[in-house]
C-alpha cells in the first residue's frame, strides 16, 4: 500500500501486527537526525467479522531504519540499530516504572538475525497529546515539576543499571563513550558534510563552532581544542568511573508525561522518554545535564543538585554510596561533554542574540559554559598524567 516514498511494505506491517486493510490514511512524521523513517497510520480496525462491524479507531507510528543510516547513526557507529536492539534483548522492559516507552512491537525485518542485518522497525503508540508543548521552550520556573519529575526518572534508571555487567553485551550496540562525548564535535561534523550528508543542521553546527572558539576566553579554547585533538586521555579518566545506562539525548522533543497505568502492576505518572538512538553505557551526569543544550536558561548548578539528591536515594536503596569525590569527577564529565556536545548551540544564540542585555547574557552563558568545560577537561586530564 505505497501511500508515498518509503512507505513501509505490507509485510513489515503485518509482522508489526498492522493490518494494511485497515489503514485508511497514512503521513510522513519528521524523523529528526537519527536516520529513520517515520510514518503516522490513521487506522480503522473493525471489531468483528461480520459485515457492518463496528471500528475502532486508533493512530500509530511506525519507525523503521538500517543500520548506520542517517548522520546520528553514523557518527555513533550503530551497527546494530540500538534502539531496536534495546528491546531485542530484553533491555528496554528492564526500564524502572517511572520511565514510560511508546514502542509497542519491534520486528527485525531478516528474523533470527542481528537487527544490523538488514532494516529493522519499530510500532509505536502516537505520543502527540504526552510530549511536551513547546518542547525548544524552557519551562517557567527554577526547577518546574517536569524537570524534578525527569531528573527522578533518571535517577531510578541511572541507579538500576549501576555499573552493570549486562551493558558489556555486544548485541545492544551502545555508542562507546568516545562517540557519544564527540559525535557533535567539529571533526564529526566535517567528516559527515564530506560524506555528502545534507542534514541542515550540519550547517548550522559548522557555523556555531567557528563562533564557539572566537567568542570564549582563549585559555578555555586552547584547552578544549587540544582536548578534542587529543581525547584518549580525559576519555581514559572517564572510563574509569562508575558507568550506567544514559538515554544520551535527554531534552525538551524527547521527553513527556504519561497517567498512571491502570492494569497490574499499577503505577503512578512516568515520565515518558523516546528516542533511544544515543543509548550509552556511560556517566550518568550526562543525561540531566543534556536538557541545558536546548533549555539554555535552566540553571545546571541547581539542575545537578536536585539530581543529585534523588540519584542518591536511588543508589542508597540498592547499597551504593555516592562518594563525593566520585561526584566531582562525574560532574566534570559531564559538563566536558556538555562543553563538546553543544557549545556550538550557545556559540549559535550568543551570536544571533539581540544587542544588548540579551547578547550579554547569551555571552556570559556561552563562556560560563566554555569555563565549566575546560576544568573538566583539566581536572580528568590531570588525574590520568603519568
């Protein structure tokens, strides 16, 4: 039923429990940088067989990809489809309550092998009404109930795969930890625009970069300059620390609220998190850190703390004792990566701010952020010297 390029085929449909007779409309879906195809299906299912039955209607998204397709997925090196591997072994229903998912089924599309072997898809619930409204807009408040909600969800998730064994499974095609601290970096992004990738926001990054080194102080740009030149010794320092299991793009268009569920077990409001595709096994600073690379007036002093309250609860009921010193290395982690990861977006809105108090301000937070980064590089760097 090709309603347009890329449509899914009947047989994919049907191995995701669709029934291609019962789609009565169907429409692309922005599918953002991750590489896959997205398509939204208005379906009217009957419910009987006999003439004149009854339908029922529903939506659902259907998302379906190949392996190291598109510049996210190339850039983190996803052989393996991550997210549809995350559900393949078993991973993904391992998720504590209070994180929601939308995926339904999942199916790779050559059965019984790796989903890296050919493409793979996902059924998805259609999330519209539990997104955030106006996701690029930073909630109202110092800390506002979504963001205390999310950083808790992330805590639960963070402290259920503590240093787990399971996360070293190959078959789950995590991004390494190299990937995810430089897949937005200025060598990650030449090499996609010489690869021929037309992602717009490709442009844009190149342009925030050159910013990013002209507009901070000069010692925080040769530090960081030579540290993404030279990452094996801070990403040394980084393997080192306690790891878990990161969303690895935690902000605003990922993130939503779903009601308790109403069959056992029961619980409460989840956060809902979509979009797996940068799934890494990783500090776990680095997830409640990520929402300031869109909400850039959040507070990341006062974002951490509360994390930080909640991570320890969750640690402390599974034994684990959060050691200050710990703490400041994850912190420095993560506000590296924060430095490497979206610099270039504080770079882009210092630049195109208005002159004046907002220029000022967009200024100072870009250099806040160039600061916090480079002691972080120095103070992993430092501890990893012969």
């Amino acid at each position: 039923m090709p309603f347009f390029p890329d449509f899914p085929p009947d047989e994919t449909l049907r191995a995701l429990g669709v029934d291609p007779r019962h789609i009565i409309r169907a429409a692309p879906v922005n599918g953002g940088f991750s590489g896959a195809r997205l398509t939204r299906l208005w379906l009217a299912i009957p419910a009987g067989a006999w003439p004149g039955a009854p339908r029922w209607h529903a939506t659902r998204i259907v998302k379906t990809q190949v392996a190291e397709s598109g510049w996210i997925a190339s850039a983190t090196r996803d052989t393996h489809i991550r997210e549809i591997a995350l559900w393949q072994t078993g991973l993904a229903a391992r998720l504590p309550r209070r994180i929601g998912l939308a995926v339904e089924r999942f199916f790779p599309l050559e059965p019984g092998g790796p989903p890296a072997s050919g493409p793979a898809a996902l059924l998805m619930r259609d999330m519209r009404a539990r997104l955030m409204r106006g996701p690029l807009r930073t909630p109202p408040g110092r800390l506002p109930a979504p963001i205390l909600d999310a950083l808790d969800a992330l805590a639960a998730l963070h402290a259920r795969f503590w240093n787990a064994r399971e996360l070293d499974d190959p078959r789950l095609g995590l991004a390494s930890q190299r990937d995810t601290l430089l897949w937005l970096s200025p060598d990650a992004i030449e090499k996609a625009l010489a690869a021929g990738l037309t992602e717009p926001y490709l442009w844009l990054a190149r342009r925030g970069w050159e910013a990013f080194f002209r507009l901070i102080a000069p010692e925080d740009a040769a530090t960081l300059a030579a540290t993404l030149a030279r990452p094996d010794r801070a990403l040394a320092a980084i393997a080192r620390l306690p790891r878990t299991l990161v969303h690895g793009d935690v902000w605003g268009p990922n993130l939503g609220r779903l009601p308790p569920t109403r069959r056992a077990p029961r619980s409460g409001s989840r956060v809902l998190l979509i979009d797996w595709a940068l799934a890494s096994a990783a500090p776990a600073t680095w997830d409640p850190l990520a929402m300031c690379g869109a909400w850039h007036t959040l507070s990341p002093t006062v974002l951490l703390a509360a994390y930080r309250a909640h991570l320890t609860r969750h640690l402390a009921a599974r034994g684990v004792t959060l050691e200050p010193g710990i703490w400041r290395l994850l912190v420095a982690s993560a506000y590296l990566r924060g430095a490497l990861a979206t610099g270039e977006a504080y770079a882009r809105a210092a630049e195109d701010a208005a002159d004046g108090r907002a220029r000022s301000r967009a200024l100072a937070r870009l250099r806040w952020w160039a600061r916090r980064g480079a002691q972080g590089a120095r103070l992993l760097e430092g501890i990893n010297s012969p």
